[in-house]
C-alpha cells in the first residue's frame, strides 16, 4: 500500500469545511484575505506559514478548527514525498521534521473541538487513523533509509497498532530489528518476515514481493536456527497477530549448541565409549585423516579404562562381523583369524555384544572401521560359547603397546 495516498473520500470529508469567502465567517475583511491568501498557496511551507500568520493576527477565529487541519494536511504534504525514496538528504531531512511536528501532535490536531460540524465521530476517527499512518510509515521509512533503526522500529509498530495487516510495514520492521545486530531479538526480526508473507488482500505483498520474502525467510531462519525446522511453525504463529508475544523465541544455533554440548557431555559421562568412537570417527573422516589413521593403526581400543566398546550385529560372515555402534547401517567390521569359523546358527542380526579389537583399515564414505579380534572368548562378549567353530590360532595380530584415550581433540595415543 503506498501511503502517500490518504486524500481519500474520509479526508476530503473531514477538509470540505475550508473558509469560504463569506465575510460573516470572518471576524473583518483582512482576517478573510489572510485565509485566502493560505488557502490558495500551492508551496505547502508558505501555504504553513501564511496559516501561521493568520493564526497569530485571529488567534480565536471562527475557522480555527479548519485552519488547524489545513496546517496537518499540509504537513502530511511535506512528509509523505519522502516515502519509498532513498534521498536526497535535504528530502528526508525537510520531510522528517514535518513528519516529526504532525505525528507529535497528531491528538492535538484531532482534537474534537477541532472536528467540522459537518463530520461524524466516524469520519473523524478515520481521517485521522489516515493521518497517522500516513506520517507514521513516512516516517519509519526515513528512519529506515537513514539507518535510524529503532526509531524506524518505532514508527512501523506505530503503523501496525493501526492497522495489523500492512505487510509491507511487517517486512521493514524485521528488517530494522535486524540491523540492531541484536542476535537475541531475531525471533521478532523473523516474526516479522514471516507475518509478511502471511498478510493476504490490497496490502499483502506483491506476488514476486511475497517470493522474495519467503525465500529470504528461510535463509535467515536457517542461518540463524540451523535448519528450517519448524519453520512451518513459526509461519503458523504469526497468525496470532502483527507481533510476537513478548515471550517469544526461536532457538539459535548457538543455544541449540550449547543444549547439546550440555546433553553431550552428560551423555559422554555416561557412555565413554561412544563418545570415543565418536572422536575416533571424526578425526578419521576430517581431513588428514589418513595420517591419523597411521598414529593410530595396530592399537587396541578401547583402551582398559573404558573398557568395551557396544554394539549391535549387523551382519554375519564367514569370517567377520558387522556391527552398529554408533550408525544403523554398521560401523565396526570385526575380523577374525583365519582358522577362526564364525557358527552363524548361534549368532544373529541384532544380538547386543560387547567387543575389544585392534584397529587396521578404515573408510571414509561410507564409514567403516576395521578391526583385528585377539582371542574372540576374552575379546568379545555376549556371544554363545559356541559361536566359534574353531579355536583360536595361537598367532595374534600385532598390537602396539600403546593405546588410545578419549581427549578434547579426539583420540590420542599414551
């Protein structure tokens, strides 16, 4: 909606009673020339100043109420051409300050004593809800482009206290909390964005308009949440009006963050050895991993202190076994000597064991650890005493003394 536009019919209604030429209206013949005189000026300043002159020769005319909206209609005049432009500076500055004098005094203006007899309370009500927020989305709009943010604030709520459904006005509000670079006020700034798109009629958004919003508002969502999840939500919220609630709030990226490490950490106490598989994996998968992946080969983990890693058969082989410990699909393949015969009627998808082994291959995509099995009995428990066809062979795989411990930066070796 361009609020430049408010001569309306409700407008014109409220100014039809302008002075006339009758002198009857006029206290002599110099008061009407001075009337006259501000009535016809074209040069919305002289047309003030002439009104101000007049005011100070009959400060107690008949016609003061009408002279006082010819000075509000005037002053809209000065402000509202400032509206959806970027300058120059002496525009924005002329039409802030008349913009300024009009909304600080728009009660004073409509005042009741002022109304024609000839408007109804509802007329009168109207223009001046046309009034305010004409001056008032002027304004925030020159605050705006002058990167007065919370006074631009100011105004586009002002805007929206009366009439909730400018979605225009929603979007430049979430943009001016934005510019405050206050990263605890987003979810308004976010509201905001949304309840723009949401506004449907003459003042929603243009259809290439609401586009672009909808597409910005994901893309901040995300950058500020992590992911756009429950962002149907929040899109669903804004129904509840033009702003949030005052408790409000989206989480952060850095608060989901700070949840999970909190949730993490008393996971890890609980735990260890996931939380060590979960270090060696991203040290394996980061980039150098394969120099890591040398430090660490030929090393038995876990190391005593944790004690065994767990774990869910995912697959039984001949000679190996796939387990989940920390993905569905296997991340541990557990291999055993050749003389070794895994005794696949005792062992079964799904079964929880308990395992010790010695690291020797990786890979990256999809990620999978290989390791060595010393002494299946003693390495691996939670398996049948028969599980193995065969006994072990008495050569084991090499295994460095060394072993490997959980620490800030993932495994490393003592």
């Amino acid at each position: 909606m361009d609020f430049r536009l408010v001569r309306t019919a409700l407008v014109a209604a409220v100014l039809a009673a302008l002075p006339s030429t009758v002198l009857g209206q006029y206290k002599d013949q110099a008061e009407s020339d001075v009337a006259q005189a501000a009535g016809k000026e074209t040069d919305l300043q002289k047309k003030i100043d002439k009104l101000k002159e007049w005011e100070q020769k009959y400060p107690d005319s008949q016609l003061k109420g009408q002279r006082t909206l010819m000075v509000a209609q005037a002053l809209l005049g000065l402000t509202t051409p400032a509206y959806g432009k970027a300058g120059p500076a002496e525009l924005l500055d002329g039409s802030e300050k008349a913009g300024r004098q009009l909304a600080d005094n728009l009660d004073n203006f409509f005042a009741t004593s002022n109304k024609p007899a000839a408007v109804t309370d509802q007329q009168w009500a109207d223009a001046k809800k046309q009034f305010g927020m004409g001056v008032h989305s002027s304004l925030g709009w020159i605050y705006y482009t002058q990167k007065k943010n919370p006074q631009a604030e100011t105004e586009f709520k002002a805007v929206l206290g009366m009439d909730q459904n400018q979605a225009q006005v929603s979007y430049w509000l979430g943009s001016a909390i934005i510019r405050q670079n206050k990263p605890e006020r987003y979810s308004e700034a976010l509201y905001s964005f949304a309840r723009s798109i949401s506004v449907t009629g003459a003042s929603a958004l243009a259809p290439a308009a609401a586009t672009a919003a909808d597409a910005f508002l994901k893309k901040a969502y995300v950058g500020y949440h992590g992911d756009d999840s429950d962002l149907d939500k929040l899109k669903a919220a804004v129904a509840a009006g033009p702003l949030p609630a005052a408790d409000y709030h989206i989480r952060s990226i850095e608060e989901i963050e700070k949840e999970k490490f909190a949730n993490e950490d008393e996971f890890n106490k609980a735990h260890p050895d996931v939380a060590l598989w979960r270090q060696l994996r991203g040290a394996l998968k980061a980039d150098g991993g394969d120099a890591y992946f040398a430090n660490v080969k030929e090393t038995q983990i876990p190391p005593d202190a944790i004690g065994m890693f767990k774990g869910k058969i995912v697959a039984v082989n001949d000679k190996d076994l796939v387990i989940n410990v920390d993905s569905a699909a296997g991340d541990a393949t557990l291999k055993f000597d050749k003389t070794v015969n895994v005794n696949k009627a005792v062992i079964n998808v799904g079964d929880a064991i308990e395992f010790k082994a010695v690291v020797d291959a990786f890979a990256k995509d999809p990620y999978m650890l290989t390791m060595l099995v010393d002494e299946p009995k003693d390495s691996i428990k939670g398996l049948a005493d028969n599980a193995f066809a065969a006994p072990v062979s008495a050569k084991k795989p090499a295994v460095k003394k060394a072993v490997v411990k959980a620490g800030p930066k993932g495994p490393a070796k003592k």
